[in-house]
C-alpha cells in the first residue's frame, strides 16, 4: 500500500517497432519507417499496458506508427475512442548522428576512418559532425523527463521512444554514467517501466521496476 502522501508517477516505455533498412543504414534522427505488421506482438503488448495513461511519442514516424499500432491492438475497444492523440515530445527523440545519418557503416569506415574510430573509442562523449553525443542526449532526455513527470505527476506515461532515449532515461534513473548507459540492451517492442517517487521533505527517487522486457511481461499494476 502506498502511504497517502507519496506520488508515484509510472513510465512505461516502449521501444517502437523494427526499422525499415535492409542496407542497414545509420539512421539516428531520420524519418524511416517502422514495420507493424507483427499483430501477435502488438497485441500481447497492448494488453500489458495500462489503459488510463496520457501517451508520448516522438515526431519521428517510427514512434507514432507503433504507438498508433499498439492503440489498434487492444483487446476491447477504448472506453473513449475519441481518446486525443500521444502528445508528441521532440526531446525524447534518438541520438542525431548529423552528418553520418543515411550512410552505411562501411561508407563511414571507408570515408571518415579517423572519425570513425574516435567515435568508437569514446561512443558517450564524442559527437559525429553535426550530430549529438549520447551525454547530449541524456542530458536532453533527462530534463524532458523531469519536466513531464511534474506535468503528470501520480499518474500513468506511456512513453513510445527509442533505444537511444530509452538507455538515456535508464541512466537518469540508475545515476549512471553515460557510458555505462550504452552498455544496456533495448530490444524493439521491449518495455521498460520507471517509478518516480515523491516522498514528503525528501528529495524524489526513481525505482526502476523492469528493463528490456518481453511485450508480455506482467508488472505491477499501475
């Protein structure tokens, strides 16, 4: 039971569906599609997740196309189909790897290998030539984080990001340091799920409740 004066405030973050790219293009902050053609999936995940949530989804298609697949899902219809769409958080959008988005890796190997292999050596603080670091990205991810769980705070955030997004929020939680943070696996259509506590005369926890999940984990309840 949960004391009357804590807020608990439940991320439930999914990682959109598999990327369209059979050349196996870096794509970071490119708009490219995802494919939501596993309805077994969808389903098994629609039904995990709590009916009563706001939802969030970044501008990038892939985001709003699995999300708009997992509401499509679900078992019984909505009680309020007119339900408005996820609000759409830019800030909670993957890594931009600027200059060397729509090349392959060995495009990148063979045309910029110094940079390449800087980028390697040091993958959180080094940034590709008009992109962001993974620290960029955490730290972008942790304040929109901060900011809508005050926006929503003691209730349900279902939260359809990306892997990049979804280790910087992890790092957040856990008080990682980036580079760690890239160290943990985010399948797509995993979810991972986040409780951010606010505890009277205390400073705010996070409990990190699942990671990398199967679409049909059972959680607790939110």
């Amino acid at each position: 039971m949960i004391a009357p004066d804590v807020t608990v405030t439940r991320w439930w973050l999914v990682r959109h569906a598999p990327v369209i790219n059979p050349q196996r293009r870096i794509y970071g902050q490119m708009d490219v599609e995802a494919d939501t053609s596993d309805t077994t999936t969808f389903h098994t995940l629609a039904n995990a997740l709590p009916r009563d949530a706001a939802w969030v989804a970044t501008h990038l298609r892939r985001s709003r196309q699995t999300a708009s697949a997992i509401h499509a899902a679900w078992e019984t219809p909505a009680a309020d189909d007119r339900s408005p769409p996820p609000r759409i958080e830019p800030a909670l959008a993957e890594q931009s790897f600027g200059d060397w988005q729509d090349l392959t890796y060995e495009e990148l190997s063979a045309t910029q290998p110094e940079a390449a292999q800087r980028f390697w050596l040091a993958p959180a603080s080094q940034r590709p030539p008009g992109g962001e670091s993974f620290t960029d990205v955490v730290a972008r991810v942790s304040t929109a984080l901060e900011r809508l769980t005050a926006a929503y705070a003691g209730q349900n955030i279902v939260a359809v990001l990306h892997g990049g997004s979804i280790r910087a929020a992890l790092v957040l939680a856990l008080g990682l340091e980036p580079e760690a943070g890239l160290r943990l696996r985010v399948d797509t259509l995993s979810l991972t799920r986040l409780d951010h506590i606010t505890l009277p005369d205390r400073s705010p926890a996070w409990c990190v409740a699942g990671v990398n999940l199967p679409p049909g984990a059972v959680l607790p309840p939110g």
